[in-house]
C-alpha cells in the first residue's frame, strides 16, 4: 500500500494565497493543514464545524465589514477592555 495519496484541487488563486498566507503565520504548510483537516473530519466522523447560510444579522454584519464600517481598532487590549468596560 502507498504511503501518500495525490490531492489536487482547483481553488480560486486569491482564496489560494490569502489562506496559503494564514498557514504561513500558523506555521503550517498547506500540506499539513490538508492532513490536519482530514484529521478533524476523521475523528469526527463529518465536517468538524457546523455548515449553515447565516442569517439575515450576519449577511449584514459580513457586508459592512468588508466596506469597513463599524470596525473599530485599538492600540493594545488595554484600550480595547477599556473599551468594552472591563477595565
């Protein structure tokens, strides 16, 4: 028996990279984050997170962040509790 299996997918090359550059900063390969995912998906006998349309409130949410509105930034987690009430 082999002890590697081929893969190969066609993804978009923007979702590519930007999810290729997420790995970089996990310091995981694509790979082995391909390996990991089918770990999960193993060991929990399905996809290991839940798959649903969002709902009205985050189709909202998700448009006005990608127009970057209501975000807010803050220059440590000092300002941001403060922020919050929790300091």
């Amino acid at each position: 028996m082999a002890k590697t299996a081929m893969i190969h997918a066609r993804i978009e090359p923007n979702l590519k990279s930007s999810v290729e550059e997420l790995f970089h900063h996990l310091g995981l390969s694509t790979s082995e984050a391909i390996k990991l995912f089918f770990q999960q998906v193993k060991l929990h006998r399905g996809l290991p997170f839940e798959v649903r349309v969002p709902n009205r409130v985050t189709r909202r949410v998700f448009s006005q962040t990608d127009r970057r509105v209501g975000i807010k930034r803050f220059k440590d987690k000092e300002e941001l509790f403060k922020d919050l009430g929790l300091r």
